[in-house]
C-alpha cells in the first residue's frame, strides 16, 4: 500500500473512530483545528455559503467553523432577484448590508452570487404590466440598472461576482430564458459590461453547472473569445461542481479547467458539493420515493468512505490545477443546509458536505486535510 493511501485510510478511520486511540490522533485533531483555508492558503482560496442565520444570531459552534476554515463567503440566496429585487423599484438591503457587515467584521473576502439569472426571479420583472411583456429596450434598461445598482453600492466590498448564472443548455445552446429572448443573446456581453462600468475593480465572473461536457465547455470557451475580440471584460469562469459519487469522470472537469485558463481567464469552483444519494430516473419528473432515501437515519461507513475518496479526488485534480484556480467554495457547512435535501427531489436525506449534521468533520474532511499534512 502506498503512503498517500496508508494516510487517507488513518484519517478517515481516526474520524470515524475505528482507531480512536491510535498514535495519529494528535496530528489529524491538530490538522483539523489548523482550518482548510490555512491548510491550502498556498494553493487557493476555500470558500462557503451563508445565508440569514449565519449572519442573524449564529450558532457559535457554526460560526466558530466557518472562521476556522473558510476564507470568502458567498450568500446562497440574498443577491438573487426575487429576494433583492422584488418588485420593480423596491430593494431589500437587509440582509445583503448585514452579509457585507458580517464580512468586514470577521475579516472574511465576499464573493457576490448573483447578478443576473433566470431562475428565482418574480415574472413581473419581463412585463409592462399583466400580459403585456416588456420590450428590448425597457427590459435592457430594467437588466443594466440592476446589475449596476448592486454592484455600485457594494463596490469595494464584495470582491467577485458571478455576473451571469446558467446561460448555457449542456449542448452548448443559449438557455431559452426571457433575457434572450426579449434582449437578444447579447445580453450576456450587456451584463458584464453593466457590472465593469459599475466597479472596475471586481472580478467579473461566468458562472455555470456541467462545464466539464464538452460542448459545455466549447461554448463557454467560445464566449470568452467573443469577449475577447469585442473587449467585453471577463475575468474567470465559475465552474459550480455539483457532484455525485460516480459523476462527473473527474479527466473531464480537468480538462475544463485547462480549457478555461488557456483562454487566459481564471478559474473559481464555485459551488462544490459530493451527493450520496441514489439518482432519479431521467423519465418523467422526480417524485420522492424512499428507495431513493437511504440514509435517512444515518450515513453507512462505507458511503462515508467513499465520499472521502471523492473528495480527496476532486481536491487532488484542484490542487493539480492549483496555478490555474483562485478559489474552492463548498456550497454550505453542514448536512442539514445543504440544498442537496430538496434537489433534485424533494424532502431526501442528503450528506453532501463535509460536516455533519451536529457540526462534527466528517471523514471527507479529514481526507482533504490530509492531503496537505
Ligand atoms: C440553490 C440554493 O442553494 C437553494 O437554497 C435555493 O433554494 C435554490 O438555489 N446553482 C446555483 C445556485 O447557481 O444559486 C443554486 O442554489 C444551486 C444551483
């Protein structure tokens, strides 16, 4: 057995307790209390999600994890329309004021998601008024007013933002949303110019799930060069990273990254996470169904293993690509916020993040630490 795997199989087995009293106990506990962004502050940034109960009365074993191991924030629902933008004049500062408070009093980086997307957005935004939709030209206003309201009052402050969220189908075609076809495809390049205009200092981001499918990325990598050649400022692609156990093949999540910053951009893992659960059908719309809930009492060693493994995989591909990537986000600290219990089905028993539902590390992020030990 080789080294590397002599010293993952101790650090899951110390925090699993299989060898609760073996000599390696010092070094892992002392390894865990060191904190992941200390661990890889070589490498690149190690980021979370936040949202209101983070920032409103926080738990302190909660908050005590997230300034031990996480560098940047990002809020997981706060920036999007719906909830910041309600209604057309009226905009809701509160807990988007209280997550840049947070971050400047914990001396945390603030990564702002996001500026334009088509989900959670009330319809109203597309119409004039009942059955009336917009036009170009009052839609295109509504899009670059909102982009550089948020990004003009937190210039300074939030230091990244993901401009534009999911643009892209998995072939490569533009998402058949009311931004398109209301504005035109160029609304991608008007957003990004919106948001430079506002701040010309953030980095301006493209964020996106699945970009390890090829004709993902090959779209992804065309607009860049579209940018590039009509000067619309890009400076990173965001690659989400939600993964399962046996998906994605992780040769094609490298080669996306290579892709990427061949293009002379940067690239953030932006919302990285492991499901365990078993995956719908692609027929029909997913329903709840408890052979698709395993785990509901539990997370059997053996799962929990083979997360580990897969998280120390994914790591081992980041850190090869270490020069190429500025920051790592997982997308929530504990089991229980994971949004991974509600998608793609309703009401499951998700594990998806490195800790557990009572804030304790789980073995997956033992085995990240110990890649750096
Ligand atoms: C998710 C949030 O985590 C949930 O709380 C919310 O109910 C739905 O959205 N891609 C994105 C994120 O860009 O904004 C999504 O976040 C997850 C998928």
């Amino acid at each position: 057995m080789n080294l590397q795997r002599r010293k993952f199989i101790k650090a899951v087995a110390l925090s699993l307790g299989v060898i609760a009293c073996a000599p390696g106990l010092a070094i892992a506990s002392s390894r865990a209390s060191k904190g992941l962004k200390n661990l890889f502050s070589n490498d690149f940034e190690i980021g979370t999600v936040v949202g209101p109960e983070l920032l409103i009365n926080p738990k302190k074993e909660l908050l005590e994890i997230v300034k031990r191991d996480f560098g940047v924030l990002t809020t997981e629902n706060i920036f999007k329309w719906e909830n910041i933008h309600p209604t057309d004049g009226h905009w809701n500062w509160v807990y988007a004021d209280e997550f840049v408070a947070f971050g400047k009093s914990h001396d945390f980086v603030l990564h702002g998601h996001p500026l334009l997307w088509h989900s959670q957005i009330p319809v109203g935004v597309f119409h004039e008024r009942k059955d009336k939709p917009l036009n170009r030209n009052a839609l295109l206003a509504k899009l670059e007013s909102h982009v550089s309201t948020i990004a003009d009052r937190y210039k300074g402050a939030i230091t990244s933002w993901d401009v534009v969220n999911e643009a892209f189908e998995d072939d490569g075609s533009l998402v058949q949303n009311r931004w398109l076809q209301t504005v035109g495809p160029d609304y991608i390049h008007l957003a990004f110019r919106a948001a430079r205009a506002a701040d010309s200092r953030a980095t301006l981001i493209y964020n996106d799930y699945n970009l390890w499918k090829p004709e993902k990325r090959d779209r992804v990598v065309q607009l860049i060069r579209e940018f590039k050649a009509k000067q619309v400022p890009i400076d990173a692609i965001g690659i989400q990273g939600h993964i399962g156990l046996d998906y994605p093949d992780l040769s094609h999540l490298s080669a996306a990254i290579s892709a990427f910053a061949r293009e002379g951009v940067r690239v953030h893992l932006s919302e990285l996470e492991v499901d365990v659960l078993p995956s719908p059908s692609r027929d029909g719309l997913p329903s709840y169904d408890l052979a698709l809930d395993p785990y509901r009492e539990n997370l059997p060693d053996s799962v929990s293993l083979a997360q580990a493994k897969r998280y120390e995989e994914l790591f081992k591909v980041l850190l090869k690509h270490r020069d190429s990537i500025d920051r790592v986000t997982i997308w929530g600290v504990t089991d229980d916020q994971s949004w991974k219990n509600d998608f793609p089905i309703e009401g499951r028993t998700n594990h998806a993040l490195l800790f557990d539902r009572d804030q304790r590390p789980k073995p997956a992020y033992h085995a990240i630490a110990a890649l750096k030990s």
